[in-house]
C-alpha cells in the first residue's frame, strides 16, 4: 500500500486498458494516434484513476508516478488531437528529473537523431534503428529513412512488429510521392 506501488498498477492498468485496441482483428499492430477509443476499457481507466489518486499519498515522486500521469493523460484525451500535449510534454520534462534517459530527452527530430547517435550498443536493437527511421522520415530524408527501417526489419523478430515498419516504409514513401 505504497504510493509508488499505486503508481505503478495505475500505470499497468492505464495500458491494459487499451488493449483492445492496439491490434487490429488480423493481429496488426495500431499506433495511439490510430486507435479506436471507443474500444479501451474505461471501466480500467477508472480503476487506474484510482490507483493514480492513492498514489499521490505522501511525499514520493517516482518515475512510475510521471508515467502513469501521461498515460492518463492519453487516457482521458477524447481524440488524439484533443491531448494536452502541453501537459505532456511538461510531464516528460519531469520525468527526465525523476529518471533521466535519453530517450526521455529526445525533443525534436534533429536532437532526437544526435541523442541516438550517441547511445552506445543500441544499434543492435529494432526499436533503436525504428525510432531512427521515424526521426529521420519527418526530416524528409527518405534514403536514411528507408535504411534505417530495413536495418530495423533484418533485426526484429516479431512478425506483428516487422509488419508494423513495413506500413511506416510504405506509408513514408506515399508522404514523399505526394510531396512531389
């Protein structure tokens, strides 16, 4: 009955809540900005606001605090344009405070990019070279873009992840033909 206890099952249950959602009926994955709503529990968004409240009991601010307070934030968004985007990026920023990471840091694609570059052993990891195709695809620079997604497919081995990077490649290069 600790708060950072608390804080961590609302952070579960904020997530479990969208479980629904986050694969389509054949398995593919779908991103939050893609999601239906309509299908997250909110019956567990209640539950995790609970957990959330007992959790500000006392003193202790702890990386699974901030956390759950983002996913709330998502959670209680009723579209993705209507999150308060302000508030999340403020809720990163403490977080960074909390428990410094460089994937916390990252803030737009150009530093995003110089923060990856330094990150040692992480190119062994998709997540590494997907999150790098992601930056360097809203840089406009479609050939990084492009190897950086083919490097994350040769490293994954999910399949439902690796059909995930071949909708961003596909989905990139029709962003790119109707720039043209």
């Amino acid at each position: 009955d600790r708060p950072p206890t608390h804080a961590l099952l609302a952070l579960m249950l904020f997530h479990a809540a969208r479980s629904e959602a986050r694969t389509t009926d054949d398995g593919a994955l779908v991103l939050l900005a893609d999601q239906d709503r309509g299908r997250w529990d909110h019956r567990l968004v209640r539950l995790a606001d609970q957990h959330l409240a007992h959790a500000a009991q006392g003193d202790t601010l702890s990386p699974y605090h901030v956390q759950a307070m983002i996913a709330s934030v998502h959670a209680h968004a009723p579209d993705i344009r209507s999150t308060d985007w302000v508030r999340i990026v403020a809720l990163y920023d403490a977080l960074l405070i909390v428990a410094p990471s460089p994937v916390v840091a990252l803030i737009g694609p150009a530093v995003g990019l110089s923060a990856l570059d330094v990150l040692e052993g992480a190119d062994t990891s998709p997540y590494y070279h997907a999150a790098r195709g992601d930056l360097l695809r809203s840089l406009e620079q479609r050939a990084e873009a492009d190897a950086a997604y083919v490097q994350a497919l040769a490293l994954t081995r999910s399949p439902v992840e690796a059909e995930l990077l071949q909708r961003k490649m596909a989905q990139a290069h029709g962003a790119y033909g109707n720039a043209l």
